[in-house]
C-alpha cells in the first residue's frame, strides 16, 4: 500500500507515523507560567539531537480548539522548561498529567508527585525522578497546527541508583524507560539485550558469500 502525505488527511498521517515510527521515548515536561502555576505534561514527539550543544525537541500541538496548550505557552513567556524520561514507576502518573484540566490546576499534585527546585531554571523538576533535564528554549518553530521546540539541556538530574557505580552508563536494572507506541500501546525496557557490530572483514566475507549463492 502508498499513502501521499500530500493529499492525505492529517488524522491518516499520524495515524500511520505513529503505528510505524516507534517505539518513542515521552517526555514529561513541567513549566511554570509567568504567573507561578507549575504545569506538566507527557509529549511523545520527542528526542534527543545531539550533544555539542546539547539538543533536545519537541513537537506539541495546540488543543482541539486552536488555542495553545498550558506547556507551549509557559514557554513562550519564561523560556524554560524541564524534560523527565518516563519510566516505568512514573508511567500512571504520566497518565493523569496527561488529562486535560484547567490552567490553574497543578498537575503534579493531582498526580502525586512532588516538585523540587531547579538549579539553572525557574521551572521545578520532579522529586525522586530517574532524569530530569533542565532547558531553556533555543527557538520555537511554528506550523498552523504544531510547534516544534528546540532546547538546550544546561543541567541534568539523574538518581543515583540509575547509574552504573562508575556513574558512565545506565543501570538497566534500574532505569526502565517506556516508550508509545501506537494508539494505548506501550513499550517497557525490560527485556534489554546486546548487539555489537561486525568487524569489516566478517561483512566482507557474508558479502562474498551471498554473491557466490
């Protein structure tokens, strides 16, 4: 089957983007307005593009009615924000940050969680997370019906336990990360295995073998 993305409706493209384009890590992303409300909510348009400087983004979508999402605007007004990897203890949280409420309601007291201060933003970070990452907006690019954020991570925030005991790599005992799939599907990280890549000699011989088939 093809699809022209140029012809086709937008609920058909993202239909098919994210039945395919997967698994993809959330974000849960907490801002404070320019009136102090903290706000937080999960994106699963994101990831991470590069290290020097450190990159991240974002792609969020105003609400059904047009008009800007709480996370969006916060970012417009401040200029920061703080991006958690959800992880499996912090997955039913993600979930009720994700309801839709009223500006004015906290929703990571509605979810249980606890907020600590930042060191470089004025955003909070959550308490006991397994990373946060502090950011401040490098630009907004904007589309009639989506905003691509770019941030630049200035701090990170991992829990001890997360890290290995020379704090280089990831413990995968520990840091379970979930992705979306499509639809309510998810995906946990606990089945993790290795692969390492093949010297060029071995490719060369699988190469010459194919051709001698």
């Amino acid at each position: 089957m093809d699809f022209d993305f140029t012809t086709l409706p937008p609920e058909d493209r993202y239909r098919l983007l994210t039945n395919f384009v997967g698994p993809r890590p959330i974000a849960l992303v907490t801002t404070r307005s320019a009136d102090g409300v903290i706000n937080a909510a999960p994106m699963s348009f994101f990831n991470v593009f590069g290290h020097d400087p450190a990159i991240l983004a974002l792609g969020i979508q105003p609400r059904l009615d047009g008009s800007p999402k709480d996370t969006v605007a916060n970012m417009r007004a401040t200029g920061e924000f703080v991006v958690h990897v959800v992880d499996a203890p912090m997955a039913e949280a993600m979930l009720v940050c994700a309801l839709g409420v009223d500006p004015e309601v906290d929703e990571l007291d509605l979810a249980g969680l606890k907020a600590a201060p930042c060191v470089q933003v004025s955003a909070p970070r959550i308490d006991g997370a397994a990373c946060a990452m502090e950011c401040r907006v490098e630009r907004i690019i904007d589309w009639p019906r989506r905003a691509l954020i770019l941030g630049e991570v200035v701090q990170m925030h991992v829990r001890d336990d997360c890290l290995d005991d020379q704090g280089r790599y990831v413990n995968p005992d520990v840091y379970q990360p979930i992705a979306r799939l499509h639809a309510d599907n998810y995906i946990t990280s606990d089945r993790q295995f290795v692969m390492s890549a093949p010297d060029m000699a071995h490719a060369l011989a699988a190469r010459a073998a194919r051709t001698e088939e």
